[in-house]
C-alpha cells in the first residue's frame, strides 16, 4: 500500500460515522465500472483467513 493511500484511510478512520458511509457509498458507485479478473481459489482463502483472523481479534478485544 502507498503512503499516499495510507493517508487517505487514516484520514477516513477519523471522520463521523456519518462521512464514512457517505464516501463509502461513492467509492462503491465507482468501483461498479471496474473490469477485475475473477479471483482465483488462493484469493478466497486469503480473504476468508484475513476476514476471521480480524473477528478472532474483536471478539477478543470484547472479552
């Protein structure tokens, strides 16, 4: 990742509720006109590992 990109999500972290789903919903209406490749089985696994390693964190950040 960029650190310019960086930057831009540090920037998102801090603004209300509110803005992020408001620049949420506007990167998601760009995104729709993107030509990605299909994801390939390792990608999946990657994400899926990525998904639960963070809701095994929160959940032990609640206890």
């Amino acid at each position: 990742m960029t650190a310019s990109t960086q930057k831009i999500l540090q920037t998102f972290d801090q603004l209300p509720d509110s803005e992020q789903l408001e620049i949420s919903v506007e990167i998601l209406k760009r995104l729709i006109h993107f030509d990605f490749p299909p994801l390939a089985d390792e990608d999946f696994v990657f994400n899926a590992e990525e998904l639960f390693l963070t809701l095994d964190q929160q959940e032990a950040d609640y206890e």
